[in-house]
C-alpha cells in the first residue's frame, strides 16, 4: 500500500527507495522496542527535558521531579528555583523549568486538568495544532507525544534523523527540519513510523556520525547519495591520476 500523497508529493521512486531503507534497516537492527508509554503529560514532559541533552540526563532529570514532586499539579505550583534544581542534569535548567511550569498553567486554565488522554480522539494534524499553542513544544516535541504515547501516527525528526535523512537522499537537501517531519509522513507508512524513526536513530548515533560516518559498514550504503557522490569523486580522481598528461 502506497501513502495518500498531499502536496507536493514525493515521487514514487522516492517512496520505493524509503520502503528499501526501512527494509534494510529492519533486517540489521530489527523492530525497535519503545520502552513502556508515559502518560502523555509525562512523555510531553520528558521530552521537554530531553531537548538539548542525552537520553542520559534527561532521564536522571526526569526522575528526579518525579521522586522530589508527587504530581505535575505540585510541579506546576513549586517554586521555580526547586524545579529548576531538580532538573538540573538535564540541562538548560533557568529555561526548561519555568516553560515547563508555564505549559502546565496553561492546560489547567484551558482544560481544568493535566490529563490530555482527550487528544486519543483527534487526527494528527488536530493533536499537533493543539501542542503548537505552547511555548517550547515544537514539531518534534509534539511528534513524539503523539507517536509513543497517544498512538497517534506521527514521524519526529531529531538532529540524527535530519543528518541521516540528508545524506541518504530521502528528502531535498535544503529542505528545513519542520517541513521533513510532514515529509517523512508521506514517505513511511503509518505504522512504521515509530521503528523507522528509532532505526534512523539508531543508524545516526552508531554509525552515520555527523563526522566520519562509517560508510563502509553501513546497512544502506548501496542506496546512499553521499556514499555514492564520495565512491564517483574517488574515482574520478583516481581516473584523472591515471591519465594525467606528462
Ligand atoms: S552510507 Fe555513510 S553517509 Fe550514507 S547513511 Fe550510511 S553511514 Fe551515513
């Protein structure tokens, strides 16, 4: 089954070339598992921490609000400067804390509550409208609450998935990050959004590196166009060596 192509509409080679490096990728690393779904204010906080971090850090700092608050109602009332050294290891701490404090008044005041299970009956496009209100829940952030939480269908694009993305040919090259996340949801089917995504990912951190990536071992090498212009400057070069006028 193909996707319903909207605008601008990738072309068919492209969705051909996606569906063999989602194959490629499933047959080396296998169908990722998601760790257990957060409630959705849970994971929209996680990922709010996780910005700017490691997977790491986010975690430590995650836990850490949880074991020192016992509900995001009493995250949302604490004093700044105690969310914010709660969550000290994640990082930019002075700005996540209070936008985080702020995103939780401000879906109290709008829905008397932090419970967002009333976003399960939105499409995709609906539930993201709804997140895009919020200072600090970009395209990403509300990807990966609707994808691994919601069971909304939804393709995020981290650093990683952006790079490797690029360099593999998937999307145009000077296509911006907001614009691949609606991009890739042409090219995926649904249900593989969540292990393509964590395969990408996966492939970004062990292998496609933002410097040296390892080529050479990659699963997807052969239908890679930064493998493929790096193998075409190579012998070019050798060629030009080999005829070089004396
Ligand atoms: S072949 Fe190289 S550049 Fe292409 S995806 Fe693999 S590691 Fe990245």
């Amino acid at each position: 089954m193909k996707p319903e192509f909207h605008n601008s509409s990738p072309e068919p080679e492209l969705f051909e070339k996606t569906q063999r490096v989602y194959g490629l990728l499933k047959d080396f690393y296998g169908i990722p598992e998601w760790r257990k779904p957060l409630p959705p204010i849970d994971e929209l906080i996680s990922t709010i921490l996780s910005q700017n971090t490691n997977d790491i850090n986010r975690d430590v700092a995650f836990h850490r609000l949880k074991e020192k608050f016992p509900s995001w109602e009493s995250v949302r009332d604490a004093a700044e400067d105690e969310v914010i050294e709660a969550i000290r290891p994640a990082g930019l701490a002075n700005q996540k804390g209070p936008r985080m404090q702020a995103i939780l008044r401000q879906i109290t005041e709008e829905r008397g509550t932090l419970d967002l299970d009333f976003l399960k009956g939105k499409n995709r496009s609906e539930a993201h409208q709804w997140f895009s209100r919020f200072n600090g829940v970009g395209p990403k952030t509300a990807a990966i609450v609707l994808q691994f939480s919601l069971d909304i269908p939804a393709f995020p694009v981290d650093t990683h998935i952006y790079r490797v993305t690029g360099r593999v040919g998937l999307r145009p090259e000077k296509m911006n990050v907001e614009k691949t996340h609606a991009w890739m949801e042409r090219l995926f089917l649904p249900e593989q959004y969540g292990p393509g995504h964590l395969n990408i990912i996966r492939l970004g951190r062990e292998i496609c590196h933002p410097r040296n990536p390892e080529c050479e071992r990659c699963p997807v090498n052969a239908l890679c166009d930064f493998y493929q212009d790096i193998n075409a400057q190579a012998t070019n070069q050798s060629s030009n060596l080999k005829y070089k006028p004396q």
